[in-house]
C-alpha cells in the first residue's frame, strides 16, 4: 500500500484577523484541501481477478473486502498442507520407538547385573536409545517446518484477498473480474474525506506562535464569508527559507461531503499584509 500526497499550488494574500462568522473575499492565506487519508491499494502478488465487490463511489469500513484474486489452486495446496501440519503420526510412531529401546535398554541393564547380558550389548543398546532420540527430534522438527509452511501458505493466500484497511470511500477501481494484475499494479483507490487537510505555508513569524491543536477558521468556496474551525494537527520541522514560511495542517470537519481539492482561505491569527508569493 502507497499513500499519495496530491500536490497543489497556493497563493499567499493579504490576510487579516476577521470574526469567525464571515471574512473579507481576499483575507487569509489560499490553499488547497486534500483527503485526510489517500491510499492506493496493491497486490504483493500477481494473478487473475476473481471478484470485484464494491464500485466507485462505494463507502467501506476498515475489513470490508473490496477485491478477490483467484485462489482456488492455492487453496487446494493450503489443505494439503494443513493435513501434513496436524499430522502427528510420525511423531508419536518416533515416541513409541524410544519408549520400547529404553524398556529393552533397562532389561539389559538388568541382565548385565546378573550376568546375563555382556557390556557390549548394553552399550550397543544405549546407542539404540541415542538414535531413538534423535529420531524423536527430527520427528518434531519436521512437523514444526510442516506447521510453518502451512502459516506461510495460509499468509499467501490471505493475500489473495484485498480489504479496506480505513473507513473511507472507493475513489476509483483499477480492474475488473478476469483481468491479470500484476504485482504492485494500481487495484483500488480510497480516500478519506470527512475530515479534510490542507497543508498551509504560514510567514515564519506567526507559524512559531502556533501549537498543536489550535483553531484556525477555514473559509470554504461559495460560504458568503463564514469559516469554519480547523485544527491545526501538524507543525513541520523544517522552514523554507526561500519563502520564509512553515508549513502547518489543519484538520477540518467536512459533514457537508464537500470535495478535497478545493481551494480555501485559512485565517492565521497576527497575520498582516503580506506580499503575493506562489510556491513553485
């Protein structure tokens, strides 16, 4: 999975300090929203779709499936090797082996004490025993490589299935049923836009006034002057110093459904008049 940044240029205006309720046309400093989430979905593997289940437009939840690839062959090869994985025959057939060679092995021992077994066949029957052991070990090990190849298996094929992993929206569905993909191929497109982003470039100065988690309004196209409180979620590290500005993000509310991609004026407290400048 790829999240992408959509890029956008913005202007910075004259701004001015107006009251929440409305704001001149020209205050604030002009950008551009973005969804608070926008993934491009990918399989890590190659193959033919199976089944398209949602379209664009779709609202989904985190978990909801929206893409199956074609795994009947795998599946077939999973269910043999869980059965190889939760054999324990070889295992319990190595454990009886043992039991019988240290049962002769103690009887022997016995016999040699009454002189009825020679040190050889004493010693010969503890390397039975050794042998046994190891036997037992092999038997465990290979169920446990058994085990493991039925997880990787079983991770394979989960992989086969795409789900949503946000609460978000279907922006637009790459394939269809009976197409090939290849891996890393474009599947599904989701974004997220009931909270909406805009990455600000505020002048330096008043961008160091800022913290986390304070207002700044939000004027959308065609509100007759009224804003909205955003919130500012991100303050980055780096300035640019070419323009002399900060980046900051607000987060805002979008009941409305409105598009990312609009224009806004986000109104930074202490601003003043500052020259026109566009970001390259």
């Amino acid at each position: 999975m790829k999240t992408l940044v959509l890029g956008c240029a913005g202007v910075l205006v004259a701004a001015s300090v107006a009251p929440a309720a409305g704001t001149a046309p020209d205050a604030g400093i002009q950008w551009v929203t973005r969804p608070s989430a926008d993934i491009m979905l990918r399989f890590v593997l190659p193959g033919r779709v199976a089944e398209v289940l949602v379209k664009d437009g779709d609202r989904v939840k985190p978990g909801d499936v929206l893409v199956r690839l074609d795994d009947e062959a795998e599946r077939v090869k999973l269910r043999q090797l869980k059965a190889v994985a939760d054999d324990q025959l070889h295992v319990k057939a190595a454990q009886a082996q043992l039991d019988q060679q240290r049962a002769d092995l103690k009887k022997l021992e016995w016999a040699g004490k009454e002189g009825a077994a020679t040190e050889w066949e004493i010693e010969h029957q503890r390397l039975e025993v050794k042998i046994g052991e190891w036997s037992l070990e092999k038997a465990r090990f290979n169920r446990e490589r058994a085990q493991e190849d039925f997880e990787q298996a079983k991770v394979h094929v989960e992989r086969m299935v795409m789900k949503s992993p946000i609460a978000g929206r279907v922006e637009f569905v790459y394939v269809e049923p009976g197409e090939s993909v290849e891996a890393l191929g474009d599947v599904v497109r989701l974004v997220k836009t009931d909270l909406l982003w805009t990455d600000v470039p505020v002048p330096l100065t008043h961008a160091r006034r800022l913290n986390l988690g304070d207002t700044l309004q939000v004027a959308f196209p065609e509100s007759g002057g009224a804003a909205v409180p955003g919130k500012v979620i991100h303050i980055a590290a780096v300035a640019d110093a070419a323009a002399e500005t900060l980046t900051v993000r607000v987060e805002v509310p979008n009941p409305a459904g409105r598009p990312a991609g609009e224009r806004v004026r986000v109104l930074v407290p202490g601003v003043g008049k500052v020259a026109a400048a566009r970001q390259p």
